[in-house]
C-alpha cells in the first residue's frame, strides 16, 4: 500500500525515509517518538525567544510613542 508525504502529498514507497521530493524526515517505527532531535529542539528555542521578544517589542513601541508625543504636544 503506497504511503504519501504529509508536507507535500508525495506518493511514496514503502519504508521510505525521507520524502524525495521535499525531504521531509520521518521517524521510523522502532524510534521513540519522544526523542527530541537537533531541529525540534531549535524551534522550540526559537518560539520561546519570540515570545519573550513580543512584550519588549510592545514596551519600546509605547516607550517611542510616549517619547513622541511629548515632544510634539509637550
């Protein structure tokens, strides 16, 4: 039974390891899901700082504004 990519809906064959079209890794059955690898451990980094980045981000906007509008109006 052929088996498709969940990226980019690629017929593959059985036991496949990675999609040759786009190269999407998959975890083999034996493989404990998990495991965390190199990537999944870099996008999380990556989400965590964007988080922590949006209310300083939200903060030097304010500050800016505040700035602004004093020295228009004050």
């Amino acid at each position: 039974m052929p088996e498709w990519c969940p990226e980019c809906n690629a017929m593959l064959a059985e036991g496949t390891a990675e999609c040759p079209r786009c190269g999407h890794q998959f975890r083999r059955p034996d493989e404990d899901p998990h495991k965390l690898h190199g990537e999944d451990i870099l996008n999380m980094s990556l989400y965590v700082w964007l988080l922590a980045l949006i209310p300083i981000a939200i903060i030097i906007v304010v500050g800016l504004l505040c700035y602004w509008s004093a020295q228009v109006y004050g």
